[in-house]
C-alpha cells in the first residue's frame, strides 16, 4: 500500500481559512489540487453551510446582471459557485468567451495574457494545455528540470529570465545557461549571463565556507577531547619527555 502524501502546516492552514470562508470543501480540493479527501480529513470539525446575508446576495444580483459572470462574482466574494449559481438561476449569466475555460485554467490564461508567461499549478498540466491552446494556439509550453511553464509565442525573453530566477537547479556554467536559452529559442546577453553565474557562484561559495568552518570546528574540537583524555589517562613523563623535574 502506497504512503499517503502528507500537506504542510500552511496548505492545512489554508484550506480551513478557505473552508471557513465558505467554500464547499470540493471546490478547495480543485483549487489547490489535493483529494477532497485530504480537505475533509483537515476539517470535519468544520460546518461548512455558509449563511449568505440578503445584502450580499442582492449585491451579487446586481453585478451579475451589469455583465459580471456569475463564476468571477463567486471569486471575488469568496463563495461557492454553486450558492451563487443558486440564488442568480434566474438571470442569465455572461458568458466568459470560451466554453471550458474556467477556473484554475481561466486564472492562468488571464496571468499569461498581463505577463507573457505563467507557471501552471500542480494536477491537470496538459489537460489545462490542451484547453488553452485550443483557443490561443500560440500558447506554449516548456518542461525542464521538473520544472513547467506556459508562455506567449514573441515572450520568450522574459519566459527564459523568469523561468531562471525560478528554477531550483543551480547553474554554475556557461554551457547550462546556453543549453537553457537554447531551448527557449533565445540568448542573454553578457551582462544577464554573468549575473545569473555570480548569484549561483555567491551561494556556492557560502556553502563551501559554512562546511569549512563547521569542518574546522569539528576537529579543534576532537583535538581537545584527544588532549584531554591524554592528560588524564598518561603520566607526565610521558607527555611531557623534555621538562626538567624540579
């Protein structure tokens, strides 16, 4: 039986809050990409029927009929789609565009629209691929060290720069900072080059002083230990062979 995958302290913090909130505890199973299961375990000891003001509830009739989907009024007010869905049955809801994009998928598209580039959440990577390129065939994708990510076609400068600040494996030479670039069909330039070497160098460089430091630490240590197990345990004489008796 394989070992079930434990969260963090701040994932576990988070999807109460979320719960707490008013979310169902399916929609934040979807939102952060673990099993409803994992969400129920972290908080059967929360109710999760939220009671809606009338207030609220006629405010998001509102926005919802001024042209406001009824998914985006759920985000932003931090409700279930299917309680808002519920008391806006009624109105005629304002489509997004395009028909399966939605969610996770939509906040995406809209984070690689403003910025050139995203990083997709972890569960449904090419589903969510598919998905967006249906729609904006010039979406692309690019998968190294275990590490996605999504980017516009003519943004490849800034999907390399950013996917460098990002990635976790520790460039230390010219020829992985080409083989990187390369892939992103671009090239930095000497200056961008030099820069990305020294910050990874700089963390090398601590690491090796911090390990020779503590190397060193350790063997003054032993020394001292060994020197004082001599004194205790041999004569003098034997110590110290040389020094006149008196």
């Amino acid at each position: 039986m394989s070992k079930r995958k434990s969260i963090s302290k701040e994932t576990k913090a988070l999807l109460r809050q979320q719960v707490l909130n008013g979310k169902s505890k399916s929609q934040v199973a979807r939102d952060l990409s673990i099993t409803f299961r994992t969400v129920w375990n972290h908080t059967q000891d929360i109710h999760t029927q939220k009671v809606i003001s009338k207030e609220l509830k006629e405010k998001v009739r509102k926005e919802v009929i001024s042209g406001k989907s009824k998914y985006q009024a759920a985000k932003d007010y931090n409700l279930s789609r299917s309680a808002v869905y519920r008391f806006t049955e009624d109105i005629n809801g304002t489509s997004i565009g395009w028909a399966g994009i939605r969610g996770k998928t939509l906040d995406l598209l809209q984070e690689i629209v403003t910025k050139g580039y995203a990083y997709p959440p972890r569960g449904y990577v090419q589903q969510r691929y598919r998905t967006l390129r249906k729609y904006f065939p010039t979406i692309r994708r690019i998968t190294i060290y275990g590490r996605t990510i999504f980017y516009l076609k003519g943004k490849e400068d800034e999907a390399a720069r950013a996917f460098l600040d990002r990635v976790n494996k520790k460039i230390i030479s010219y020829q992985e900072l080409r083989q990187v670039t390369e892939v992103f069909g671009t090239d930095l330039n000497k200056s961008e080059k030099e820069t990305f070497l020294r910050r990874k160098r700089k963390k090398i460089s601590r690491k090796i002083r911090s390990l020779q430091d503590a190397k060193k630490s350790v063997l003054k240590e032993a020394q001292t230990n060994f020197d004082d197990f001599l004194r205790r345990f041999l004569p003098s004489e034997v110590l110290f062979p040389h020094q006149d008796n008196y």
